[in-house]
C-alpha cells in the first residue's frame, strides 16, 4: 500500500480464542500485523479478498471440465438400412450387439450427443428425424428407452450433428409443403427445442443456419451450399460437404461461421476445398478436415481461409490407402474422430470399419477394426462417469459456496 493508510476489517483471530494454532499459523500469509493499539492480531489485506474470491471462480470454472471425465470405454454406434438395426460395438471388442431392433424403415446418418445421452438418427424411408434417450447400463452394455421422439418430419434429411450444447444441426431440404417452397439448407434446432420435443404436440420449428443465398452473397446459387450431403459442427464452425457441384468452380467442402452478421454473412463462408463434384462424409479432427469422395479420403486444414485446395496432389492430398492385399474399392459412408487421435471409417463397399492415424495430412495405412456388413451410418459415443458426473457437480456446490462467502466477506472489509 505504499505506506498508505488500510482500512481495517473485523479481527481473524484474538490472542485469547480458540483459532487452532495450526490453522493461525496457516493464514499469516494472507493477513498483515494488526497494529499495537488493536487487540486482533491479524488483519485481512482487502485484494488478498478478492484474490481467493477470483481463485474460487477459476477453480468453479476448471471444475466443469473436471466433471467431464471420461471412463475408458468408447462405443461406435452403427446403423444399418438394409437390417432396420442400429447396432454397437464397445471398442476394442469387434463383437457387434443389438441397440435397436424395431421401429426403423431405413436408418441412415446418426449422432450421439453424450451430454445429454441422446441417440439422433436419419429414417430416410420414413422421412424422419428422431432420437431415442441412451443409458449405460453397470455391465457397460448400451440400451435405449426404446421411445423415439420426433424431431422433424418436415426435412428430407442427409446428414446430422450435435454440437456440444445440444443443438442439432440437419443438412438436407426443407419441405413442408404447398404453399411453402422447399428450401436447401443446413438447418438448426436449439437444444431447448430438442428438450421440449418430449412434449405432447410441440412440433419444433428449425431455423435456416445456412442456404444456398447466404452462403453465396445473395447472388445466383453459386454452389457453396447446393444440396448439402454432410454435415459436421465445432464450437465456432459449421462445416458441409456439396452433393452437387453444379459448375466446375463450386465448393465441394465449405466452412461457416455458427453466428454470422446479416447483412453480409458471404463473409463469414470460406471455400477450403472444390476438387470433387460429391462430398459423401465429413469428420473433424483438432486441426484438420477429412472428407471423402469417388471411393478416397481427402484432407485439409480447417482453418485455411487464404486459398482452397483445388485438384489432387498436395493441394488436396489423400491420406489413407488400404492394404496391397486388399482389392475392394472404398466406398465411404461415415467417419468419426474419436477426440485423440484415430479416425474410424465405415466402408459400405467392403462391410467393414477401419481406422487411422491422423495425426498429420500424409498417406496413412487403414487398420481393420470389425466386418460390418451392410453399415452405413455411424457415430462415436464416450459416456461420462456417474462418478465424475457427481464428483464435478459437488465440487460446483462447494466452490460456489466458496465463492458466495468471500465476496461477502469482502464486501464486509470495505
């Protein structure tokens, strides 16, 4: 304080209490000598306050990915159209066991939102989209409560993701009928929207993230967003792949900002990749987008802005082969990044699941990981510990006690 005159607080300890000596000796470094003429030993230096009231709100802050503490176990949740199954391996057993049996016409894309433990899938045939409540059962084996609950019914759907807010984000046309005129989009469901569905007759209503006319300046379609095919999301981006190019200069795979200003949002849409007329999946790692197309995997860094990777070679390199005594063709339906550094692949053409490094865009081997005829969507689901659940939400009590009894204190000192 420079010499400055304190203001003094009421007494931590007296001489003649009870204060543990322990703890007093303890809280000397947060306090300064109370002088001669007062009877309390210690007084409370008003920043040191604020200081552990702040230290209080970091740890309440850090204490929230604590609690999202992760047990070992990672579940590939697969569908598949020709069964009318969704089905589930727990990696590394390659042994698939039944989720659902029932119900399906053609289940096609799926995402899990593992917050919420919620199952999100496309019925093409049916033309809907629905999730069903996941549970995790103390044998580690998955089952759902076996209800599904519409999300919509008026979108032809391709593609689905969650984010981790749980919103979900669909890539396909919107066509409630006449005299509506359908519309091309990747479209959004907030997360309440998704909390609410369990209601009687509450039929939620998407909202357009991103169309053919935003994403191209309010110009002529431009094929930035033609037919979306796939759909993936981060914390700030939504990212899709074209079904249809239309013309040799469209965008084959596109990034876009979640929140983009109205007045020009052709801003905020950057091209990363134009090399090949249909994107049939997307994945997201930590640095980079894979995509595949024409039975190969292709990959780019997903924060290029300056250019975009236009043809084959190091421009749009491809990143995975299989092995020389492997003659089928890849046909790829969906791939999932498992948050580390493997990226799993479902292979239609071949029945099977592989996966691969990808922890850089150069040419990586594909390792087997189960034969699954018939697969076509799939999603990776890492449940969360009820013990980690529980642990981090009583330390979010305890801290925010914390934090309620030192600004209180403070506000007292002053």
């Amino acid at each position: 304080h420079n010499g400055s005159k304190r203001r003094r607080g009421p007494a931590l300890a007296h001489p003649h209490s009870s204060w543990p000596a322990a703890l007093d000796t303890a809280m000397q470094p947060f306090a300064t000598t109370a002088p001669a003429e007062h009877s309390s030993r210690y007084v409370w230096r008003r920043p040191t306050i604020w200081s552990l009231g702040v230290l209080a709100a970091f740890c309440l802050t850090t204490s929230v990915q604590a609690s999202r503490i992760t047990v070992s176990n990672k579940y590939l949740i697969a569908s598949f159209p020709d069964l009318q199954q969704v089905n589930y391996i727990r990696v590394p057993d390659p042994t698939w066991r039944p989720l659902i049996m029932a119900g399906l016409l053609r289940p096609k894309a799926i995402a899990v939102d593992a917050n919420n433990m919620r199952l999100f899938l496309v019925d093409e045939m049916a033309m809907h989209v629905v999730w069903y409540s996941l549970m995790l059962l103390d044998s580690g084996l998955l089952m759902t409560d076996g209800r599904p609950h519409m999300v919509t019914s008026t979108i032809i759907a391709r593609d689905i993701a969650v984010d981790d807010l749980g919103a979900v984000f669909v890539a396909g046309r919107y066509d409630p009928g006449p005299p509506t005129v359908p519309i091309e989009a990747v479209f959004k469901f907030s997360a309440s929207q998704i909390s609410q569905s369990t209601l009687p007759n509450f039929i939620p209503i998407p909202t357009t993230s991103w169309d053919s006319q935003d994403a191209s300046g309010g110009g002529p379609a431009t094929a930035q967003l033609i037919a979306a095919n796939t759909v993936v999301v981060d914390a700030l981006n939504v990212y899709w792949g074209n079904s249809n190019r239309v013309r040799a200069d469209g965008a084959s795979v596109v990034r876009a900002a979640l929140h983009s200003a109205p007045d020009k949002p052709e801003d905020f849409v950057w091209v990363l990749a134009n090399n090949v007329d249909k994107v049939d999946t997307l994945v997201l790692t930590a640095s980079d987008v894979y995509y595949a197309a024409n039975g190969k995997v292709y990959g780019v860094p997903k924060r290029k802005t300056n250019e975009m990777c236009t043809g084959s070679g190091g421009s749009c390199p491809e990143v995975v082969k299989k092995k020389d005594n492997d003659p089928t063709a890849l046909k790829v339906t969906a791939m999932v990044w498992d948050g580390e550094g493997t990226v799993f692949v479902a292979d239609s053409g071949a029945g099977s699941i592989y996966r691969f490094s990808c922890g850089s865009l150069n040419m990586h081997l594909l390792e087997q990981v189960t034969a699954s005829p018939g697969i076509f969507g799939m999603s990776l689901f890492v449940p969360i510990s009820a013990a980690a659940r529980f642990a981090g939400r009583a330390t979010h009590v305890v801290l925010l006690g914390a934090v309620v009894a030192l600004t209180g204190l403070g506000r007292a000192l002053t």
